[in-house]
DNA sequence: TATATTTACTTCAACAGATGAAGTACTCTA
DNA sequence: TAGAGTACTTCATCTGTTGAAGTAAATATA
C-alpha cells in the first residue's frame, strides 16, 4: 500500500482545515473525522498536525476560534470551534491557484 | 504570481533530481540548470536544498557519486557526479505512485 | 592583461512544520 | 461501573529548507 508521507501533504494541511471551515465553522475532532471520511481514509491527519495548524493559523489571521460548551442538541463536551476569516479564505484561494502551478511542475517529473 | 512553497514541493525535490539522473549521471550545477529550463523557470530550486539532496541521497543508497575532472570537450572545472542506484529506481517509482494518491487527496479540498 | 562573470561547489546556524509519547478529563454506552 | 469514545494539551525531537557567507577555478569581456 502506497503511504502518503508528511513531506509531501505538508503543505497542504492548513488548506484542507480551511476547506472544511469554508462550508461552517467546526472543531478538531470533527474536523479530523471530516478528513478521514473525505479521503475515504487515504489520508489521516494526526491529532498533533491538526492542533498545530489551528494554533499557527490562528495567529496568522486564518481563523478565529470560539468556545461552545454544547452542540445544538446540548450533547458532548465543551469544544473550540473554529470560524474562518477573510484572510483565511483569501490564503485559501491563492493556495488552490499554487496547487495547479505545483501540479503542472510536479507532473513533469513523474513518470507517466 | 503565485510562488511555489518550499513547504508544498518538498516530498519532492528529491523525486526531481532522481528524473534527470535516470537518463544519465550528472552533477549539481547541470542538474539545477535542467530544473529551471524543464519548469520554464516555474521552479527554481536552492543550491543548498539541490547539494544537501546529493548528501542526504547517497546516504540513503539512492545515488553514487563520482569525480570527473574535465568534461568530454575537455572543458570546465573539476565535478561531482551523480549516477542512481537500483534503490534509487525503486524509490522514485515508489515517488510516482505515491504522487497519483496525493493528487487524489488533495484535489478533495481544492476549489474547481 | 585586468576584471567580471560564470561555473561548481561547501559550511553552518536557524527555522518551521510534523510527529510520537504521554497525559488529562469529560461523556456516553453496555 | 468499566470501557470506549470525545476532545483536546504539552513537550521534546527530527527532518528538510534556507540564508548568509565563503572558496576557487574557468571563461568571457574590455
């Protein structure tokens, strides 16, 4: 089995966070679970990378984060929601147009 | 104009190199020059990512190097050259594979 | 012939993001 | 009441990239 490695999805953790946040703001666990099921689990983002990215987007400006003790139906505990910011759907947007630029380099390397 | 990361090409830099050497053994300087015209100057990569490369890869058993003073003209200084091993064939195959199954993730959480 | 540019690297310290290990604590289900 | 699931946090370590700086030979230009 072909195994994705963290040099090669690197860059591209925070823009898979912002994708899901771009639909409504939602929270790490579900938000990995998000990805796991969108990948149909070629792709597991570990628990660190993910925490990592809300801090170091947070302090960018990509995100901006909000306590809830409950969700609407007053079940789970207490989680940090995420809400993405108009810098983080601008940064979002010029990492798709980097995507097709690295796609474009990438592929001329790669055996077809 | 959108710039590549180095965050983004990473996973495959080395994958890059190992495409040109599979035609034939050459060196860092040739080897740069080749990136830049193969990528229409769309990637350009760092002298000291392209030579911590070589290091990193010859440890590995994916390159072997070996000194050439003059070229066949008989022109040009004293070079390093690279020529790839067995390893190295199976590791930039593994590359491509591994390629197809990111271009699959990624394109996911990519705006069309 | 003197100077500038190109060729061909090397060393080193700093940085960012990913990761494993470990821990905390609450909630839900059987 | 035990165990699984939820929802994180802290921390030390590792790897690859990078900037800055330096070296030195070969070639082009004036």
């Amino acid at each position: 089995m072909v195994e994705i490695s963290s040099d090669v999805i690197r860059g591209y953790n925070d823009t898979m966070i912002l994708s899901i946040l771009l639909k409504e703001p939602s929270y790490g666990y579900e938000i990995s679970k998000q990805i796991k099921t969108i990948t149909e689990e070629k792709y597991i983002m570990k628990e660190t990378t993910l925490y990592s990215a809300f801090t170091r987007m947070e302090k960018n400006g990509f995100i901006e984060s909000f306590v809830a003790e409950k969700d609407m139906e007053g079940n789970g505990k207490k989680r940090t929601y995420y809400r993405i910011t108009e810098e983080g759907r601008n940064y979002y947007e010029s990492k798709c147009e980097e995507w097709e630029l690295t796609k474009d380099v990438v592929e001329k390397f790669i055996r077809s």
